[in-house]
C-alpha cells in the first residue's frame, strides 16, 4: 500500500468489478483532484466489466459470441485493445495462451466438441471488427482484469494524480515517485506472505494456480486450463509476473504457470519477469525467471 506521512494526501475506496475487490488508491495536493480521479478509475473498471464480461449476458463479450461465427461483428475500442493483445500473447506463445480456452473449464453447451476444438487462430481481428472461422466462444478472464487495471491508472493519471495504485484481486498496478513493497499471499492451507519487489511505476499479476478449483458434476474444474492436454491444469504453485502493464502481466501468469522456465524467452521480449512459489517440504520455495537459481522462503 501507499506510505503514509507526504504532504500529499491520500484518499482510496473499493468497489465489487470483475468478480472480485477492486481497490483504488490516489494522491493528489486537493481533495477535489482526488475524488475526481477515483471517481474516473473507477468509472473505467465498470466500463471494461461491461464490455468484455463473459457471466453477463447483456456484455459486448457475450454479443460477439452468440455472433461472430455467422458475420463480421463491430467491437468496440476496449474489446479490439483486449483481443489485439490477447491474439498477439497466444501468438508468441504458441497457443500456450489461448483466449478460446475457456470452454474447456466448463461442463456446458460451450464445452462441445466442436468449441473446445477451436483455437485463438480461429479469431479473426482486422478494421471492419471480428469474425469467427468456427464455433467457439471467447473467454479474457485471464487478461480483462489487468486491461482494467490499466484503464484505471490511466484515469488517475488524467485527472491530476501524483501517485496511485489500483488493486484487483491480485492484478495491482502503481506509479509515483516514492517504491512500493510488495507482497504476494500464497494459496492453500499452508499460505504464507512472501515480499516479492519494491515497485515505483510498474505492475504485478499473481495467479493462485489450482487455488480456487471446484468439483463439478463429478469432475474438477480450475481457472487455469490447458489448451494441449484439453484438461484443467491443478497446481499448488502461485505465480507472479512483474511487467510494465497489467496487461501484459496478467496474461503471462497463465504462460509461466503451464510452462515454467521454457517461457524465459516470452518473459523477455514483453519486458517482464517471473516468481514461481511452490511447496516443497514445509516451506515455499521461489524460483525467479529469468533468474532460475532458487531459495528457500
């Protein structure tokens, strides 16, 4: 969190977005500046969940799907930036990030053969908006939060602040001139609270892999699945991304998950870098990629 003692004051709120607590911290010399840019950081989080939610059905997400396999369907801004990055992402990647996969977490119409076959290069994104080549449904769980994320910094930015920091259920995002500390909470019954980067102007994605899996209709299911295997992938692992956008960090959490080490190359084309926490023995252990000399926490 923000330290405390600057001259600058600081106001901070929280509000349900995105299936999870977004919180949102803002410096600024006048309170006026500072209500005006929650009130703009939080006005972009809604936007963004109106746009690409996949539970609501009244969302643009939920649109495209029900569409974009029959004609060419109009997207709007925050939809086309998504998709753009996430189809670039599943590119470099080579599908190890896919946003197609989301059908294979659920046991539903969506989970049929003929959508859990498709894959991102079924996407088709150009001027005229996006058409699908095949039945399949679009799922950005694994990006729409840090897109979100950095919307919202962007707001506070605009309308006058000197430092802030936007939190969304482990997708945070800051700048100013002073570093932050922070620290990651581990998953499980053993969770620890690990430091992990002192962060000025940057952002931190953490995915709790196989934390909130579930039993359904006698099958588990996980947030994290993936696209080669067609299974959920269980994990006890948390692993955290440090990237220069909430974006680019928050997709990556899914490639460093499902590939550990092999996905150094990625990490360093998108200017980031990972920790991987894993159990071993009673402790955690973290391993830092590109770094992958590891030490006991």
């Amino acid at each position: 969190m923000l330290e405390q003692g600057d001259a600058v004051s600081r106001d901070r709120a929280a509000q349900l977005w995105l299936g999870t607590l977004v919180e949102i911290s803002v410096r600024a010399r006048a309170a006026a500046t500072r209500q005006a840019a929650l009130a703009a950081g939080f006005a972009a989080i809604e936007r963004v969940h109106r746009a690409l939610s996949a539970q609501d059905p009244a969302s643009e997400l939920s649109r495209l799907n029900r569409s974009a396999a029959r004609q060419v369907q109009f997207v709007s801004e925050d939809l086309r930036a998504v998709l753009r990055r996430a189809l670039e992402i599943a590119r470099r990647s080579s599908g190890v990030f896919d946003p197609t996969v989301g059908a294979l977490r659920f046991d539903d119409a969506l989970a049929r053969r003929d959508v859990a076959a498709a894959t991102w290069r079924d996407v088709e994104l150009d001027a005229r908006g996006v058409r699908f080549h095949r039945l399949l449904a679009l799922d950005f769980d694994g990006i729409a939060k840090g897109y979100a994320v950095d919307c919202a910094i962007a707001a506070l930015r605009s309308h006058g602040a000197s430092a802030g920091e936007v939190n969304a259920g482990g997708d945070l995002r800051v700048f100013g001139a002073k570093a932050q500390a922070v620290h990651v909470r581990t998953s499980g019954p053993q969770a620890i609270i690990v430091p992990l980067v002192a962060l000025r102007d940057g952002a931190v994605a953490t995915s709790a892999c196989g934390g909130q899996r579930r039993l359904r209709q006698g099958r588990w299911t996980a947030p994290l699945a993936d696209r080669r295997s067609k299974l959920p992938r269980m994990s006890t692992r948390t692993v955290s991304v440090i990237a220069p956008d909430c974006i680019t960090a928050d997709a990556l959490t899914k490639v460093v998950a499902l590939e550990g080490a092999a996905s150094v190359q990625l990490l360093a084309e998108c200017g980031a870098v990972a920790a991987i926490l894993s159990p071993a023995r009673g402790r955690w252990r973290c391993t830092r990629i590109p770094d992958s000399s590891a030490a006991a926490a």
